[in-house]
C-alpha cells in the first residue's frame, strides 16, 4: 500500500522554497500564456490532405489527444484540432481563439501555414465540422470564410477558465459559428 504522505511531504518542502504544484491536464502547456497576432483560417473534411495529395478525410500529422481531426466541444479539456507549421506552434500546443471562444490543440500540417511561417507570417488553420463525411458546399467553403481574420488575436498557452462557446462551428450541414 502506497502512503499518501509522500506526495504531501514533497509538496510542503516545494512549499518552503517558494514553489507551488499543480495538478493539470496532460495537454497542458508550461510556457507562459501570451497573447499574438495570426492569420486564422479554418478547413473541414472536404479539403483535408491526408499527406498523399487525397482530399476528403480527417487524417491528422500529429495526434495528441485525437486520432483524427476533431471538433470537440471547444472547452480546455475538450479543444478542437488545429493545423499549423510544428517549428511554429509544436504539436500539443493549446491556443485561445477570442472571437470563436474556443480552445485549439495543435495536431496537424498546414502547407499554406509553412509557406507563410517561412515567410515571417503566422498562421494558423482550425479544424471545422463532423470528420467522418463529405459537406455540402459551398456551405463549409463559406463557413470556413467567415471565421477567416488577418491578423487576429489568439492565446497561446492560454490558462483553463475562459469563456467557452460550445456551438459547433458547422453542423448538419450549415454554418453554426458564432463570432464574438
């Protein structure tokens, strides 16, 4: 039988030298949260790549908590999928998008991302909608646009607790994000 003490013991003389320890989820990140300015796109099913040239999947480079390019409710501990370079955001990086409220996990490439990140732009796409069918477009096409922004704010290593919007972006077949 394992003594509950152990942990107690290490955390009061972590205590005493001015540390404090915190439980946190696996994703979690140890860097400070910052807030940047990206270019935030997003891509659904339709015109996922699954590395091969073949559209029309949810296949994900790097997954974390996904096996597939997900949704999710948005939440910190249930964050939607998204893409980018990894020598920008590396894979299970959390970021805060404020005009969705939605938490990210990075868990998949961006070709489009690389090239900007190579060029001194970041970028930034975010997984929309269900990830086992084909969409009916123009519908996803212009779902993805209207969540598109240059420059917009996002939370990197953003802390558990802000405010979650947990409408599905696109649903049944129609756009259902809601922008803030």
């Amino acid at each position: 039988m394992r003594s509950s003490r152990a942990p107690r013991a290490v955390a009061a003389a972590l205590a005493t030298l001015g540390l404090l320890v915190v439980a946190s989820p696996a994703h979690a990140q140890t860097a400070d949260s910052q807030t940047l300015q990206v270019n935030v796109t997003s891509y659904g099913y339709n015109d996922n790549d699954n590395g091969d040239g073949s559209y029309g999947n949810a296949v994900i480079a790097y997954p974390q908590i996904h096996s597939i390019a997900t949704e999710g409710s948005g939440s910190y501990d249930d964050p939607v999928t998204f893409a980018t370079d990894e020598n920008e955001f590396a894979p299970g990086t959390i970021i805060y998008v404020p005009h969705l409220q939605k938490y990210f996990i990075m868990e998949d490439g961006c070709v489009e991302c690389t090239s900007d990140w190579n060029n001194g732009v970041r970028h930034v796409d975010l997984w929309m909608g269900p990830n086992d069918a084909m969409q009916p477009e123009p519908a996803l096409d212009d779902c993805e646009a209207s969540v598109t922004r240059d420059n917009a704010d996002i939370v990197v290593n953003p802390d558990p607790g802000l405010t979650v919007d947990t409408t599905p972006m696109f649903s049944d077949g129609q756009c259902t994000a809601v922008l803030h």
